[in-house]
C-alpha cells in the first residue's frame, strides 16, 4: 500500500503522506472533501477543515476566496453555522496554499484527521 499512501493506521498514514507530491495530497484532500460532503454533509467538512487547519471564520472566509471560491458564495445556514455549496469545497485546497506558509502541513493534518472516514470509503 505504500504507492497508495493508504497504512493501517493514523501515524503510519501521517508518515506516507509526509512521502507524497503536493499535487499528490491535493487530490486526496479535495476528494475527501467530495466524499465526506456526500456522506455526511458539507457542514461536516467546513468544521473538520477548519479544525485541522486552525482557522477561525474569518480566516476560512479568506482560504474559501484566495482559492477561487466565489465570496457571494459564503453564507449561512439558519442555525448560522458558516456554509459554502458542496461543489466549491475544492477552493479550500489552493487557498489554504496560498494564505498561509505551512498549507501542506495544514491539509496533512485534514488528512490525517479524517483517517476513518478513508478507511470507510
């Protein structure tokens, strides 16, 4: 499974993706992103990406539109909770990259966080 960056466990996983291209762990973490907003919904993902990235709502806002996500585009639920649609999650990648220094240990750790939600798809 090593080619796969796939391990049987969170740390052997955080080792193998710390081995992977960025172009590599962009599309996991854009994919994941999909896949958990299909199964348990986009809400989920912003709170898992903004947990695992340190970012408070503002700084999220900045991520989602440095990203290419369009800033109309942001909104909230009627609860309040911040909301982006499901198919503009990818924006997160690039702008996470392009905000902040560390991105890529940033993702990593989105990554590594969802560990069971891999192991499940």
């Amino acid at each position: 499974m090593a080619t796969t960056g796939l391990s049987a466990d969170p740390s052997e996983y955080r080792g193998r993706l710390a081995d992977q291209t960025d172009e590599q762990i962009d599309a996991w973490t854009a994919e994941l992103m999909r896949d958990v907003a299909i199964r348990r919904g986009v809400l989920q993902v912003i709170e898992d990406f903004r947990r695992a990235a340190g970012l408070d709502e503002r700084q999220f806002e900045r991520v989602f539109a440095t990203g290419g996500g369009p800033p109309a585009m942001l909104g909230r639920d009627d609860r309040g909770r911040l909301m982006v649609p499901a198919i503009t999650l990818y924006a997160l990648v690039p702008g996470i990259r392009g905000q902040v220094s560390d991105g890529r240990d940033r993702l990593i750790e989105y990554l590594v966080a969802n560990f069971h939600e891999l192991v499940y798809v």
